[in-house]
C-alpha cells in the first residue's frame, strides 16, 4: 500500500522545495531526476523502470532520463539534498511541539544478499540481518532519521539526532520520550545539553537506584520522572507516566510507515546509499499520506461544525 499521489502532484511536491536551475549541460533538472526516482518507488518499481516512457500516465510531456542518468545523478549532493527538503519542506507545515520521540526499527535484507554492509543484529523478535533506522518524531511526523547496520546500539544513533533537537522546533527545550533501549548516561547527559530532558523507563537493573556514582544528574531526574517513589502507594499519575503514554504516538508512526513501504527493504535496495534514499522517499509518501488525513479531518470537522 503506497500514498495514492497523482504525476502532477508529486511534481508539485518536488517544485516546491526550490530546486537549482538545470545548467547548460545538462537535460535534466534535478527535479527531474527526483521526480522519475519517486515515481518508480511509488510503484514499488527498481529506479531504472522510471526511465521508460511507458512508465508513465498518458499525456504526460516528460522525456525520462536514460538509466545511466538516473544512475549517476541520484549519487550527487545537490539531488540527494533535494529529496530530502522535499520531505522537510512537507513536514514544516506542521509545527513541531516540545515533545519528541525517539525509536528505532529494523529495515531486513534476506540471509543470502550479497550486500557486505547489511549488519546482523537484534530485530523485531530476533535476531535479523539488515540496517538499522532511528527516527526523531514531533506531531506525527518524522523530523529526522539516521541509518546504520542492525548492530548498531540505539544509544549510538541517538546520539547522532540529539543535535537536531533545537531545530526541530522553535521552543528550544523540551522533552524526548523513548524506551529503555536508550536509557544511558551519554545519552542523558547530550540530550540535556540540547536544552531537552530524556525521559525513558529505567532499565531493570536500574529500577528505583538512585546511585550519583551510577548515574549522572540528568539521569537521576529522568529516574525521578519516570520511576515515582510514591508507585507503591498506587500514586502514577505523574508527568513522567504521562510522556511515556504519549511515546506510544512514535510506534503507530513507524507503523504507519511501514504500511506505506517502510518495511523489509525490496531486493534492488542494497548498500548504505540506496538505503537511505528508499527510506527517505518512504517517509515523503508518509508525510504525505498524514497530511492529506489531516486535511480530510479539518474538512469534515468544519462541515460538521454550525
């Protein structure tokens, strides 16, 4: 299932986010490229099958570029810069609030692809081979993402989005949800020096210790947060309880993604680069299939309200 986004539309997307100008040399705009590139991962289709004419609705005036062209373009900064605002530019039109999530998902390969970087590590109910993909989420939407080998620790790809937090949104503080898996003393630590608070549930081993040679400051207070003295008096109502609730928002994101093509990755899609550019055309039909649900929800909302 793939967000149902017409020809037109999607070259409207790509438009917005301003690419450069095409040079002299060259016959194809980077929107172009971008363009041919989402098309064939909206149909679930290898890049080079967007190079074909056939490939695309009737009366469409484009001539595709070649294979080659696709090939050898996609790998440059400008357009691998330009797919990326696309989903940035989507985004933006949902602000983003003080609560951010964090969560990782596995993306598999089969045990005998020959692709050398594709890591074997802790998947969703064992162990699995494939990449590793760690998402910073806000309203619903995915701000930004790292990728690494399955054997990646959350704790270390946290670490690479904690700079982002400030710019996700224009609070400039605020709080990170996520599960335990992230639950670190670095991670504690970085976050709190990006002006957030990490609150994660405590690892088993961790529970109810309140330990300064153990655990740093930021630490004790997400401890403070999340694991209530006052839990034996039956007392959990407290904000910590209530941003764990609310880190539940980040798995039906991911779901949702993976619904849409965020999912064991298809046998084309092999090394690091091919990697992050499927992920990253995913997460533009996600961004696009929430805000078209969001504006379908306003619009009954304002026909239903007198």
């Amino acid at each position: 299932m793939k967000a149902n986004i017409s020809y037109r539309r999607l070259r409207a997307l790509v438009q917005q986010a301003v690419p450069r100008p095409r040079r002299g040399r060259e016959r194809h705009s980077d929107a172009d490229v971008i363009v041919a590139y989402l098309w064939a991962q909206l149909h679930t289709q290898p890049t080079y099958w967007a190079s074909r004419r056939a490939a695309y609705p009737p009366g469409c005036r484009l001539t595709p570029p070649s294979a080659a062209t696709l090939s050898r373009r996609l790998g440059r900064v400008p357009v691998i810069e330009l797919l990326s605002r696309v989903r940035r530019t989507m985004a933006d039109a949902v602000p983003a609030c003080p609560l951010k999530l964090m969560d990782s998902r596995p993306l598999v390969v089969g045990n005998a692809s020959n692709d050398r970087n594709a890591r074997r590590g802790h998947g969703a109910g064992g162990r699995a081979r494939g990449y590793k993909l760690c998402v910073l989420t806000s309203a619903g939407l995915v701000r930004e993402w790292s990728l690494a080998g399955m054997n990646a620790n959350d704790q270390t790809l946290g670490l690479t989005l904690l700079p982002s937090l400030p710019g996700v949104s224009s609070h400039g503080w605020g709080y990170l949800a996520t599960d335990n898996g992230f639950d670190g003393n670095p991670l504690h630590v970085a976050t709190a020096g990006e002006g957030h608070v990490l609150v994660t549930p405590p690892r088993r081993s961790n529970r109810g210790v309140r330990d300064a040679r153990r655990n740093s400051p930021q630490r004790i207070r997400a401890l403070d947060l999340s694991d209530s003295p006052l839990r034996h008096a039956g007392i959990t109502n407290t904000m910590g309880d209530a941003v764990m609730a609310a880190r539940g928002a980040v798995e039906h994101t991911l779901g949702h993604a993976a619904l849409l093509g965020l999912g064991p990755l298809p046998p084309w899609v092999r090394t690091p680069r091919r990697v992050a550019r499927h992920v990253e055309a995913m997460l533009i039909f996600h961004t696009y299939r929430v805000l078209e649900l969001r504006q379908q929800r306003l619009t009954k909302t304002h026909r239903l309200s007198p």
